[in-house]
C-alpha cells in the first residue's frame, strides 16, 4: 500500500488555514504545514502546524511532498503568481483539494493545483483552469470558464456561460448574471451584482456593479 504524501500550502494567512483544515478532512495527506516568507510565522507555526521555511525551501522537502497555493488576495493575484511561478515548482508536484462536501459535476473540468472549499456546487460544463481556489457556499453554474489563478471567496454566485479570465478575485458575496465575460485581473467588490460584462483590471463595486474610476492599477499605487 503506497504511504500518504505531504501537503505543504505555500502561505500560513487565513486562506491556507481553511485549506488545511479541508485538506485534513479528505484524508488524503500525512502531514499538512506551510512555507512562509513571514520569519515569526516560521518561528511559531500556525495553529499548531509547523511552518517549514520560507518558500523557497520547498526543494529540501521530501520529494513526494505536494504542494498547494493560498497566496490570493484582491488586486494581487497577478503578482502572487508571478512569485509562485518563479518558484518553478514541477506541475506533477502540484495538486487539488476538494472539500468532501462540495458537489462537483462529474461533467465539469478541475485543473491542477486548485482548491474548492465546503458546500461549493460545481454545475455540468464548468472549467476550472489550473490554480483557481473556490471558497466555501459558492454556485458555479453550467458551462461557466473560470481562468487560471482567479479566486471566489464565499457565498459568491456565478450564472451560466460566464467567462472569468485569468488572475480575477470575486469578493465575498458578489453575484454574476450568466452570460457574461469578465475580463482578466479584475476585481470584483464584496456583494456586488454584476450585469454586464466588466473589461479587463477593472474594479466594480455595488448593485448593479459600476466601475470604479482606478483600476487595478491604479489601486497598486
């Protein structure tokens, strides 16, 4: 019987907390702690899970080690994998972590390195591409694309047919009509209710979702 690997979720904030805790519902791993740039986070672990190193470190773990990225945030999810990517992690390394809740169409499509959390529903026809993370209480409907390395935090609903393009956060709560292209490295606003299509690094906010006057950009500055 082939032993159990070990998980190592790249970044200890809030988002690799939840993600361990679903990570050590499935099962499916031996051991599951952090890399972490943070020095005190190294020192101290997180919630009792030891932080292995800074990320970089990740080449003198064991090599059957697997890996998964927590490093999303608004307006950053670009920059945050232009890091991962310097990494060069192999792409077998790289796996997905599904909350044993969540239902998952046999019909859809999960790319590597990906992560749904609790009670998520995961409709026929959905793509998820490789390194998208989806939070808890989220409805994706049928045949809706999201892009590589985009993020859904909780309680968000996707309509039908939606293209989401790469490196897009969607905040807590916000809803998207079907139908729709959302374009790449944009920013959708905490409970927004999107009805039209919202071109690319664009920040929207509200009901119905308008857009703000910076762009992703411009809120870097």
């Amino acid at each position: 019987m082939l032993s159990k690997p070990d998980l190592a979720i790249l970044g200890a904030g809030g988002t690799g907390r939840y993600m361990r805790d679903v990570a050590l519902r499935t099962g499916s791993y031996r051991e599951v702690f952090y890399l972490d740039d943070d020095t005190e986070k190294q020192s101290s672990g997180v919630d009792g899970a030891p932080t292995m190193g800074p990320l970089e470190h990740w080449q003198e773990l064991p090599p059957d080690t697997q890996f998964l990225s927590s490093l999303y945030a608004p307006a950053a999810n670009q920059a945050h994998w232009r890091r991962v990517t310097s990494l060069k992690i192999p792409d077998d390394r790289w796996t997905s972590v599904l909350d044993p809740t969540a239902v998952i169409s046999k019909n859809s499509t999960i790319g590597v390195g990906c992560f749904i959390g609790s009670h998520t529903t995961i409709e026929p026809g959905v793509s998820l591409a490789n390194h998208c993370a989806i939070a808890q209480n989220v409805t994706i409907a049928h045949d809706t694309k999201i892009s590589s390395y985009s993020y859904c935090a909780f309680q968000v609903a996707i309509g039908s047919r939606v293209s989401v393009g790469e490196y897009t956060f969607v905040g807590i709560g916000a809803r998207i009509r079907g139908d729709l292209e959302i374009g790449r490295n944009s920013l959708i606003g905490v409970g927004a209710t999107v009805i039209s299509a919202v071109p690319p690094s664009a920040v929207v906010v509200g009901n119905p979702a308008r857009p703000l006057e910076k762009s992703i950009k411009g809120l870097r500055r």
